[in-house]
C-alpha cells in the first residue's frame, strides 16, 4: 500500500494517480466487505427464524399434550428462556443486517462517485468561471463532491486537505454561508461546478444527478432504528455527533430535555461509511447535560455494521435496564 510520506515525494501528476489507484483499492475492499456481510447477515437471520419456528412448533405440539403430562417449573423456564435467548439474537441480527444494507448502498455510491469523477478529469477541458451575485438558487442538484484545498504558506502550492460528499441541502447550507462571509468569493463555472475561494483555501463543489454516499451516523441510525430508536445529527466546533433520546418517543427538539446518549466514532459521526475507523463512543448524559456514564465499546476492529449493531443493542439494553417497562 502507498503510504502518505511516498506520496508526498511524487510529483503532482504522479501523486493523483496514485491516490486514484489507493482510493479506487479501498472503495473495492469496503464494497467487498460490505457485500460479504450483507449476505451473512440474511443468511444468519434465515437460519434464527428457521429455529423459532421450530420452537414454536414443539412449544405448540407440547401445549396440545399438556393435559397428559405433568410440566415441572424447570421445563417452564427452559421454554422461557429459549424464545428470549431466540429474541435477542433475531434482534441483533435484523440491526446488524439493516446496518450492513446501508453500508453496502453506500459503498455502491462511493464507487458510481468515484467512476464519475474519473471520467470527468479524463475528459479534460476548460470551463470558464464567474462570480455568482447570489449562489443559492445555483445548487440544485440532488449531491455533491466537495474537495478542499488549503495553502499552508504563502507563495507555496496549494495541498488537498480533503473530500465530502454531501446532499443538496449541505452544500446550499455551505454556499450561503460563504456569501454571508466578507472572507470569500463564491464562483460557478460553465459545467455548473461551484468554488469558494479565499487567498488560502478553495472549495470546489461537483454537481452530480447521485445521492451522495451514507454516512456512518447513517448505518448507526439504521441499526438503532431497528430497536425502535431515533438518532438526530448534532455537532459542533467541528465534532459531530448522533443524539439518542433514551425515551424513542421524544421529539428532535427535546432530545436534551431527558437522559440521552452522544454517540460518536473518534468525535465524528458523519464521514463515509467507509470511512469509518473507531468503534463508537456511546455516552449518557441527564436531562441537565451532566455525563452519567459511557456503554462498552465494540471490539477493535468491527467494521461499521457490526460496531452499529453492537452499539445499538447496547443502547436498547440500557433503556431497558434504567427504564424498564
């Protein structure tokens, strides 16, 4: 694998190949992966359902023979915890299968974004640029790629930092931003990309008819939504969270009106799925803001689907044990 320092040797031509080639390498190892685990987590989830019914089925049969035969209290207690043990497992496994499908469509739309891009910078040409007099009826389509690039001296070249892709609504947030702000110019040129530029930054903003791919607070959600929990995106400072009311029942308003958990992956929520790279962080906090306590992590090294269902079924498990029904 190329590592950043030999990147930095290349020259400029020889360096965007090269990350071409590292980015198009780990696109294809994440949708891999993803496309793995998506098909394990059905097949897993067949089997379970398989079993219950099975379960069920001599449940039934010894129902029907009750009368005939003495049922001692262990027997009752063994068929108890059979469907709950059963239960549990169905659970996790439907949170972790609903996180593997948004990581698998995320993956997929990584690698359409990526294919995109690549033909357009094939394609080569010039566009001609010019300031716009008002930006936020210009973005209108459904996502874009956002590349930044920074100068960290001046007189020398400017260095991508790095790349995002967000919805319409993201990118009409940044834009509007920038027109607010004294510090930038806000451009479009005759492909309808967008640019900020500033004498030390430029944020190019590409059009494409895609949605962008999912986040990781996105596979989050799913696993969560799965327990029958909503997760809101929260952020601030540049840290970026989900908040995950302990009561499912709780409006995005209210969230921190109760107890709640902040959930995050190395102060960070919303990066590619992909992207993913540290087991989430799950802490409670009270009505009154004050930390309360942090669930146990994922084990090293989870992908994103299971550090979600992982961390979703911990969460049901604690709304459980602190609110019980």
């Amino acid at each position: 694998m190329t590592t950043p320092g030999i990147l930095a040797a290349l020259s400029t031509r020889p360096r965007r190949d090269a990350q071409r080639v590292a980015e198009k390498r780990r696109i294809r190892e994440a949708l891999d992966l993803a496309t793995l685990e998506r098909a394990v987590t059905r097949t897993t989830m067949n089997k379970l359902r398989t079993k219950a019914d099975g379960v069920r089925r001599e449940a039934a049969e010894r129902d029907e023979l009750s009368a005939l035969y003495p049922q001692t209290s262990a027997e009752v207690r063994k068929n108890t915890e059979e469907f709950s043990r059963l239960a549990d497992e169905m659970a996790i496994a439907r949170a972790h299968g609903a996180a593997a499908q948004v990581a698998y469509e995320s993956a997929g739309l990584e690698r359409a974004w990526f294919r995109r891009k690549a033909a357009k910078e094939d394609a080569g040409g010039r566009a001609i640029v010019a300031e716009l007099a008002t930006g936020v009826r210009n973005v209108v389509a459904p996502g874009y790629a956002v590349t930044r690039l920074w100068r960290r001296e001046p007189g020398k070249p400017m260095e991508l930092i790095d790349t995002h892709m967000v919805s319409k609504s993201r990118a009409r947030s940044l834009i509007a931003a920038w027109f607010k702000s004294e510090n930038g110019w806000v451009l479009r040129d005759t492909d309808d990309r967008l640019f900020v530029a500033t004498p030390a930054m430029v944020l190019e903003l590409v059009p494409t008819d895609m949605a962008p791919p999912h986040t990781e607070g996105d596979v989050l959600r799913a696993a969560l939504e799965a327990y029958g929990f909503p997760a809101y995106d929260d952020g601030e400072g540049g840290f970026t969270w989900l908040a995950v009311p302990l009561d499912p029942s709780t409006a995005e308003d209210d969230v921190y009106q109760g107890t709640h958990l902040r959930i995050n992956s190395g102060e960070q929520a919303d990066r590619v799925a992909s992207l993913h790279d540290d087991v989430w962080s799950a802490s409670v906090y009270d009505a009154e803001g004050d930390y309360v306590t942090t669930l146990d992590p994922a084990p090293a090294g989870s992908s994103v689907a299971e550090d979600s269902a992982f961390c979703a079924a911990l969460v049901a498990a604690y709304a459980a044990l602190v609110s019980p029904k």
